[in-house]
C-alpha cells in the first residue's frame, strides 16, 4: 500500500510571541546569494554596528531583502566597500561625509577617479585650524592676541594710511570684515613699527616686503603640497581629526622656520665674512702658429 503524499511545509522563522512566520518562498530564493547583517560584518572585519552607522550616512545601501521585521539581507560585495570606508576613515582621517563624495556608488569599493580634485576642496576647509595654529605659535612668542582697527593703527603705529593701503594690495596685511586688524596682519603690523621706533627703519624697509613674501609664499607652497601630498596619498599620520593635525602642523612649521633660520644665518654671517678668495690668473691664450 502507497504511503500518502506528504507536502513539505514552508519555511518559517520565529515571530513575535514564539508563533513562526512563513517566509514567502521567493523572498527565500533571492536571499540565498545575500548574507546577513552579522555575515556582512565579519566579512568586513567591523562591527554590525559599523554597517548600520554608514548606511545611516548614505555611505551604504539599504538591505538589498528584507524577509521579516528583523530578518535582511545584504549584497555581499559591500564587505569591500565597507572596509575601504574604514581605511579613509581611519587610516587617513577623512569625514564620512568627505568619503561619501569621492566614492563610486555602492556596492563598489572604488574611489572615484577626479577623488583628488574633492580631497584638494577639502584641505581649503582647514583655514579655521590653520589661523589656530599661527595664534598658537603667536602665543609662544608672547605676543598677546588682541585687535585693532585702522584708526587705532594710525593712532598707536608708526604706518601711514598709504602704507595700510599698499600692505592691503599686497595681501600682506588686510583688515577683516569688521574692519579690525587681528593676527598675523596685526603682527606684521606691529613689527613694522617696532623696527621703525628702534631706529632700524633703513634695514627693513617697505620695498624689502616683497622680496621676502616671495620667498616665504614659496615655502609655504611647499609646505601645503608636501601636506597634501601625504593626506592624498594616506602617509602615516597622527590618529586624529585632520583638522586638529593641521594645527599643529601649522605651529610647528612656524618653529621649524624660526630654528632653521636662527641656525642658517650664522654660517650665512661667517661665509660673508669671510675674505673672498682669489681669482685664478688666466692663463694666457697663445698666439696662433703660422704655416709655411
């Protein structure tokens, strides 16, 4: 006798209460091929945790499936992009919303290919952390913040109305939109008329300005490409907010700057010093041989 056909019951899953949802069949086929949540997470070597803060940025795509209240499933080829989000992130101290913008669209794990022009953008945000910097190398010079504006320039320093002006068109000095001048420019300000009060006018006059912001925009090209240079190409750097090692950079370079230059101009002092050495007695060029 023919034992009775006996159809196979649908999957299920746990519901609520301890009652077990049927998972439709076609939702059960399409997740074969996509991995869960914890799945995705370990592939990508980051916590669950992780996956659901980057989809939160837009860094990552919704569950490709959701079976349940509480069961997705996820494309699998995002492992790779979660882990190349966690090295800019971490490995070269970008903001997600920064690596938002020079990724592929997801599921790739690329980076764009113009991600430098959106990097180099980038670094014309850190002005705010590199005026900190300067007033922290300002502070440890002991020169004391503080603001002026053009009348009590005029009134306190040793600059006329035209030489604000001329220091303005040269982008050396500038007043900001308040109209008070703070900073570097007050700085510059300042010594300017400290070398004019200690009689050392003649030594560092007006016209020597541009010789020496040429030489030190220069520099400071190097400087900021050296920067970029390592932030672009993920060099070693502190684990910190990018913007906290701009800082210090900044006072740091002002240093290096200072010692190198109180180093250099002494054997500058001792090679001008120096007698000049003779100049060899050219020899002198002998006459033609005539031919018979």
């Amino acid at each position: 006798m023919a034992r009775p056909r006996v159809r196979s019951a649908p999957p299920t899953q746990p519901g609520r209460g301890g009652r077990a949802t049927v998972v439709p069949a076609k939702a059960t086929r399409a997740a074969t091929s996509l991995v869960r949540i914890s799945d995705l997470a370990r592939q990508a070597g980051v916590p669950a945790a992780t996956i659901k803060h980057y989809m939160r940025e837009g860094l990552l795509p919704r569950p490709t499936t959701r079976t349940s209240r509480n069961m997705a499933y996820y494309d699998p080829q995002l492992a790779a992009r979660v882990r190349t989000i966690k090295d800019l992130q971490t490995r070269r101290f970008l903001p997600l919303k920064l690596i938002h913008e020079i990724m592929e669209p997801a599921p790739s794990a690329a980076v764009r290919a113009d991600a430098e022009e959106a990097l180099r953008s980038h670094l014309g945000e850190l002005e705010p952390a590199i005026r900190a910097g300067t007033s922290d190398a300002q502070s440890r010079r002991g020169r004391a913040p503080g603001s002026q504006s053009r009348d009590e320039v005029l009134a306190t320093l040793d600059l006329s109305a035209a030489e604000l002006d001329d220091l303005a068109a040269k982008g050396l000095a500038t007043a900001g939109p308040d109209g008070r001048y703070v900073d570097a420019d007050l700085e510059l300000l300042q010594v300017i008329d400290e070398t004019r009060r200690q009689g050392m006018g003649d030594l560092f006059p007006m016209p020597i300005l541009e010789p020496y912001a040429a030489a030190v925009r220069a520099l400071i090209r190097t400087e900021l490409e050296l920067f970029r240079a390592r932030v672009l190409a993920g060099g070693k750097l502190p684990a910190r907010p990018l913007d906290a090692v701009a800082r210090d950079a900044t006072r740091l370079g002002e240093r290096l700057i200072v010692a190198m230059r109180a180093k250099l101009v002494i054997a500058e002092l001792h090679a001008m010093a120096q007698p000049p050495a003779p100049r060899p007695t050219p020899r002198p060029t002998p006459a033609p041989r005539r031919h018979r």
